[in-house]
C-alpha cells in the first residue's frame, strides 16, 4: 500500500475479535516504530503506550465495564454493556498517554510558549494516534479508538502500574476485522482546502 492507499484503508472498525494473524510481537514493532518517527514540539517525544494483551486487555475493559457500572442507570446498562463486551471481544488495546513532567520542564524553560505546549503534546499524541492507526490498518488489523478516561484514570494507573507523570489521552481497540465499515460521507474539498496566490 502507498501512502494514499493507507490512508483511505485507515478506518474506524468495530467488528473485531481476536484472531489477528499478525503476531503481538508485530503490533509492538509497529507501534515501536511509530513513536519513533512521530514529530513532536521541540522534539520532546512525550507519547507513551501501555500495550495491553490477554489478559490485561480483558483488565482494561473490565475496568470501564465496572466504572460505567456504577455510574449508568441500571435500565439502561445493556446498551453500554454489548459495547464494552465489543471492545474485550478485540485483540488487544494500546493505552495513549502523554508524559506530563515533560510538558512541565518545557513550560518552565520556555515562558513564553507556556500556554502552547499542553496542546502541541495533545496534537502530538495525536499524530503518533494516527500513525499507529494507519500502519496497524495497512497490516490487515481492525482499530478504533475510545476515550473513557478520565474517569478510569485511577484504576488503569494502579492496575498497570503506570508511572505518575503520564496523563491517559485514548484506548486504541486492536482485533481481527470481521466486517468493513460503511462508505462514509466527506465534505467536498473545496470547503475545506482554500488556496490563495
Ligand atoms: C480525536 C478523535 C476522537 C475520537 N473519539 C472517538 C471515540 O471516543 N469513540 C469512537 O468510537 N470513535 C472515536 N473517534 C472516531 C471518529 O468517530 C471517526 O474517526 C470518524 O467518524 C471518521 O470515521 P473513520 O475513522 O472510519 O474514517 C475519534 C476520532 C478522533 C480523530
């Protein structure tokens, strides 16, 4: 696939389940690779990935199934549940974080800048986001991403011993696709691209 193609196959997919034909070790070299070669302000390279498997995949989604537990009303549970019972039916899931002590130091030494340098992590972390997405799409995986912190926040950190400093920003879902997503609509380009000369 070329870089277009990748793009295009880059696509939030829900039907998954856990037969992936690319081993574990594969995903961590991909996702290895991508943190290496995401930019980032500064170069302060503060994307951080907790990669989940087995049963530390099934953890994680026990852990937002118990967190929505207590907050969802009873009545209307069964909807919040067969989500979450898809996420766990996935692969394994990769925990986004960014390393905040980081941001701090560069805030500190750079005055001026302050203010930007909690949103260039943010844009950074999604940069290294998306090219995860695309190299695990463009490999044959299925992937979507959630965000169910911050309310699980707490216990994501005591269960995976997460340092800290590194603030959780997204769940990306990893799993055997076993259906295509929908066409999906997109604006016209020239509502989005203006071109001045
Ligand atoms: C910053 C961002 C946050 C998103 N958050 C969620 C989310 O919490 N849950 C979800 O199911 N999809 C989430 N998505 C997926 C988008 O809904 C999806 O990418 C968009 O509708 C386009 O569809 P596509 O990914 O198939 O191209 C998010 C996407 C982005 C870029």
């Amino acid at each position: 696939m070329n870089i277009y193609e990748a793009m295009e196959h880059r696509r939030s997919r829900y039907a998954l389940d856990a037969n992936t034909t690319v081993s574990d070790e594969r995903i961590e070299e991909i996702v290895g690779e991508c943190l290496v070669q995401t930019p980032s302000a500064f170069n302060s390279q503060t994307a951080r990935v907790v990669a989940l498997f087995g049963e530390s995949h099934a953890k994680l989604w026990s852990i937002v199934m118990e967190t929505l537990r207590a907050r969802v009303p009873a009545d209307k549970f069964a909807g919040t549940e067969a989500k979450v019972n898809g996420f766990a039916a996935a692969h394994a899931t990769l925990l986004f974080f960014e390393e905040t002590d980081t941001v701090k130091a560069l805030q500190e030494q750079f005055p001026s800048y302050a203010d930007n340098f909690p949103l260039w992590s943010l844009q950074a972390s999604g940069m290294a986001q998306v090219n995860v997405w695309t190299a695990l799409s463009s490999e044959g995986l299925g992937v979507n991403i959630q965000h169910y912190n911050p309310i699980i926040d707490d216990e994501v950190a005591r269960t995976f011993d997460v340092p800290a400093s590194w603030k959780l920003i997204s769940q990306m879902v990893v799993g055997n696709p076993v259906a295509e997503p929908g066409p999906i609509a997109k604006k016209p380009v020239s509502e989005r691209l203006v071109v001045r000369r």
